[in-house]
C-alpha cells in the first residue's frame, strides 16, 4: 500500500512540474505577442487588483514548481559557488589558490597556509533581476593558523529563496601543512578535511503546497558530510585537489535524492615581476600575475573546465576575472592581499600586515539562465 501511495505521490508532483512549466511559457508567450503586437507602451498593473491576484498566482507557481523539484530532482543542491567573492571571480577556479578563510568551503587544506587569522563575511544575490524570485546568500567564516603548521576554521553560509526555501551549511576544519617538504627550499604540501552539517528548511509554505503533502509535513532535514583537500607548491607552482561531499547525504521525500559529490582539480602559477622595475623605486612589492585553470565534476556528469586569472599590480589592489561552461566573472579586492614571498626567500611579504581589511566585489553573469541579471556579491575580509 505504501508502494503504491508513493508512485501516485510520484506521478501527482510530476503533473503539478509539466503544468507548472506548461502555465510559465503560455504567459511568456501571451507577453511577448502582446508587446511585439502593441503599438503603445504596455501599462502593467493598471487595474491592481488584477495585478495583484496575477502577481500571487505566478509567485504560487513559482514556488511550488521550485519544492517540487527540491522534493524530487534533487534541487537542494548545496553549491558554494557564491561563498567567496574572489573564488566566484576567479571562475571558480580557486582549489590550487585557496589562500583566504574562503577556502572552507571550496579547499579545506588552504587553512594551513594561512599566515593570520581571518575573519570573513559575504554576502551574494544570485539571479538578481529575475522575476518574483529573490534569492540571498550570506556566509561567515574564521580561521587561520595554529601550532606552528596546523589551521583549524569554523564558517556558515546560508541561502535563502523566497524566504520559503532555505539550505544552512556550518562547517568546522582541521589542517596540516609540511614545509620543506623532503629538504627541498620553498616547497610546501598541505592535507585537511571538514565535517560540515547540511541542513534543507522548507518555512512559509501557505499558499504554495498542499498541507497533506510529503513536502509540508517536513519542516527540516540536516545531514553530514565530510569534505577533504590537498595543496602543493613549489616556488610560484600551485597545484590543489579537492573532493566535497563525500559521505552520502540523502534529502530526498518522496524517492532518494542525495546530494552530488565533486571533485576539483586545479594548478596555477604565480608570475612575479620585480617591484622595482614596474612600480616604484622605494618598494620592493612584486608585481603578479597568476593564471589559473580547474577542472571539476559534479556527480556523473562529465569534467568541466572552469579558467581564471588575478593581477596584482599594486599591494593593496587586485583584479580577478574567469570563465566556466557555466558563467564568466569579474571581480576587484581592494586592500592587504596574501601576497607570495619574492624568490630570495625574504619573510617581508609573506606576513601581510595585522588589522588591515579587505574589500572584495564580484559580478557573475550566467550563460544559461535567460533574464538573469547577473549575480553581485560583496566580501569583507579582516585580518586579527
């Protein structure tokens, strides 16, 4: 009998999905006949009680056509892709540079090679300009140091859509760094892991499902995953590896629908001019200019190849920008950077300086999802 109930529960979301999606094209149809048709200014919300009720019915149907996908294809997909202001910038591609407290959530080994402790928060809008749809995204993180060669981090990041649908991540990190690695001068590999708490909160759902339905009876789900990471470098040689997500993490209702596991593959290379010769003649900041290229893999789909960049030309200013089958992105930080010690081996530049904040802005622009106007994000970043 049970059996039964779920394939008809099955079959019934399935509807609600077509018909959701049927009614979106037919009202994107019937809108742009009109205004291609009209010779005048269309005038939307002239009567408002018709807009009103109109505006609730789509927003309706917007929301139950996101649970129901969320309930059975899996949407609760947990991406940290708008954690990090620069590691969005940069494409993504930040499993080899993950030298900021932003590397929680995208290389969990980068903790090690912190040289300060680091206090993050970030704030991002994902799909801005999309109708009836509102999605935030805001996330903290501390880590930094300690022991000498260990980094230990605790951060969150909460994504919020509509106020009715909610994913909540907290995660605590341990890392461990060897210097010199087999007596060799300016070689480093780190190894680290997180134990991270997933959590799916489906809140304000009147109006947009059933009260009988699976989806309204749950109001919460939290579930752990571990996530590990290595870095290697040598002299400006980065090189990074990262698997997340990997103990199963089932947030499926109605069937299973466990989250994806990925794996990132990343290198990179720190070119360094000197200072002196590019910049002025009292400073002995280098110039650089580090190209970077991941690849990443998200459940059985196939790699994706994601490639970024970051120039620094000045100390406390630097560009990013990067490029993905999905998106291409921007970004600027504006303040004290972690900036690599010159080849002669000086500590000068390796320790940046205390108390000294960062700024980091960035703008994702996405390739597939039409109507988007892009996704701003903004970071602060203070050093204790």
């Amino acid at each position: 009998m049970k059996k039964i109930l779920i394939e008809i529960a099955q079959k019934v979301l399935l509807l609600l999905q077509f018909w959701s999606l049927a009614y979106s094209f037919v009202v994107l149809g019937l809108h742009s006949s009109s205004v291609l048709c009209s010779t005048r200014t269309p005038r939307f919300g002239s009567n408002p009680k018709i807009s009103l009720r109109r505006g609730l019915f789509e927003r309706s149907l917007i929301i139950l056509l996101f649970i129901t996908f969320a309930v059975q294809s899996s949407f609760a997909a947990f991406e940290n892709s708008n954690v990090g202001v620069r590691a969005a910038a940069l494409g993504g591609a930040f499993s080899a540079m993950a030298d900021d407290a932003t590397t929680l959530f995208f290389n969990p080994a980068g903790t090690s090679q912190l040289v300060r402790g680091e206090m993050v928060f970030n704030y991002a809008r994902p799909f801005a300009g999309l109708n009836n749809v509102k999605i935030n995204q805001g996330s903290l993180m501390i880590a930094g140091p300690t022991f000498e060669d260990f980094g230990i981090g605790i951060g969150a990041t909460v994504f919020n859509a509509n106020n009715m649908y909610q994913e909540v991540q907290v995660v605590t990190n341990l890392a461990y760094q060897w210097k010199n690695l087999f007596f060799v001068p300016d070689t480093s590999f780190a190894i680290g892991g997180n134990l991270r708490f997933m959590t799916l909160k489906l809140l304000d759902l009147k109006g947009a499902i059933a009260e009988g339905d699976e989806a309204a009876k749950m109001k919460s789900m939290t579930k752990p995953t571990i996530d590990l990471g290595a870095i290697f470098r040598y002299n400006g040689f980065r090189f990074g590896v990262a698997g997340q997500n990997l103990m199963k993490a089932d947030f499926g209702i109605v069937t299973e629908s466990t989250i994806h596991r990925e794996t990132h593959i990343g290198a990179g290379y720190d070119f360094i001019l000197d200072g002196k010769e590019t910049l002025f003649e009292d400073t002995h900041f280098p110039f650089r200019v580090t190209p970077l290229i991941e690849l990443y893999k998200r459940g059985d789909q196939d790699y994706q190849l994601s490639v970024g960049c970051e120039i620094q030309p000045f100390a406390n200013l630097a560009f990013q920008a990067g490029i993905s089958e999905e998106k291409f992105t921007i970004g600027c930080s504006w303040g004290r950077m972690n900036v690599p010690a010159p080849r002669d081996n000086s500590e000068e530049l390796a320790i940046p300086s205390a108390f000294k904040p960062r700024l980091d802005i960035g703008y994702e622009f996405s390739r597939k999802v039409q109507g988007d106007m892009g996704t701003p994000s903004v970071s602060l970043i203070w050093r204790f």
